[in-house]
C-alpha cells in the first residue's frame, strides 16, 4: 500500500485525489455566514497540503499529517510559496493507524480527513477513532470525507453511516451527513460526515 502512495506522489502526474482544490466543504467551515472561528486544525492525510494551507492562510494553526514524505516535501513547499511560518503550519509524517500516533500533541478544535479513514484496516480505524477522541477537544468537531460500501468492491471496502456511528458514537455526536459522488479517479459513492465531540465519552 505505501509503494502505491509513494509511487502516485513521485510520478511525472499527480495523483487523480490531488487536485489542487480546496473542496467547498472545507471552504464552507470558514467562509460561511456562521463560520469556525479560527482555532487549532489537524488535516489527516493531508497530501500535498492544499487545504492545509488554506485554513492556515485564514488564521488556523495548523497540522498537516501524512505518511508519504513525498507527499508532505510538497506541503512544505506549497506553505512556503503562500508565505506561511511553522507558527501557522507545520508537517509532520505519522500514521494515524498506529498506537504512538501525536502522542504529544494538543488538543484541536477540528479534525479533517478527506479519504484517509476508508482506506484503513479495521483494527488501523479503530485506533483512528481512539486518537480522534483523544485529540479533538469538547465541541470540537471532526468532518471527515469517506467513500461509501460498494457490494463490488473491496479495497478499500468503504464506509457507511452507520459504520462512521459505530466507530465513533462513544466520543462522538454524528449531526450531519451529505452524500456524493468521487469522481477524481474512481466513480465511487461517498459522503461527508460531521461529528462533534461531546465533553464526556471516551478520554
């Protein structure tokens, strides 16, 4: 799997996922008329960095995670082209799925994931959901983005809500669903989840 990453984000074309643009989803949690105010953001998977920057640029202080360094040797890069210091954005390798993931870090007011959890082993997003809890502080939400179950398809097998419910309803309140299409690619169904952490549940 990690030849496959590493192989998309050193080739002559970018990967299909990287498109550059930042989706309205994200540009919706600030940009809207009752938008986050700006706080501490962690983006999971973040790729090349593009919404990374984005909410850094509008006063988040951010941290990008991703375990292709490829991948985040872009990120610096793009940080540094928008005039960004490691005050506002940092990059850091890791694997969301293993038990030392931030082990360090504080606590953020959103955690972002466009297309990493569903790629996950179930054991791999299980941890996922223990760091999330661990991480996202009361209120804070989690807005993740995740291709749906498909009978046809098993790699990776996806999502549905009530999968995002199981894995997450200990810490966590799933108040909204939107379901899509991911057509950067693969022609798959999908949805964007948005949980909000609850000030008890797991630690």
């Amino acid at each position: 799997m990690y030849e496959r990453y590493l192989a998309a984000y050193t080739g002559a074309e970018p990967p299909p996922w990287d498109t550059g643009v930042v989706p309205p989803e994200v540009r919706a949690l600030v940009e809207r008329l009752r938008a986050l105010p700006p706080g501490r953001a962690l983006d999971v998977g973040c790729g090349t960095g593009v919404s990374a920057v984005y909410l850094a640029g509008r006063g988040w202080q951010v941290t990008g995670v991703d375990w292709v360094e490829a991948a985040l040797v872009q990120a610096r890069a793009r940080a540094r082209a928008a005039g960004l210091g490691r005050a506002q954005i940092r990059f850091v390798r890791a694997d969301v799925g293993a038990a030392d993931f931030l082990v360090r870090h504080p606590p953020v007011d959103l955690w972002l994931d466009i297309g990493c959890l569903h790629g996950l082993a179930e054991d791999a997003q299980r941890r996922y959901a223990s760091h999330a809890a661990r991480l996202v502080a009361a209120g804070g939400m989690l807005r993740l983005y995740a291709w749906r179950r498909q009978a046809d398809a098993d790699d990776p097998p996806g999502l549905d809500p009530e999968d995002v419910a199981r894995l997450f309803g200990d810490a966590f309140a799933l108040v909204a669903v939107v379901f899509s299409r991911d057509t950067a690619g693969e022609d798959r169904p999908a949805a964007w989840y948005t949980l909000r952490r609850r000030s008890g549940g797991m630690p």
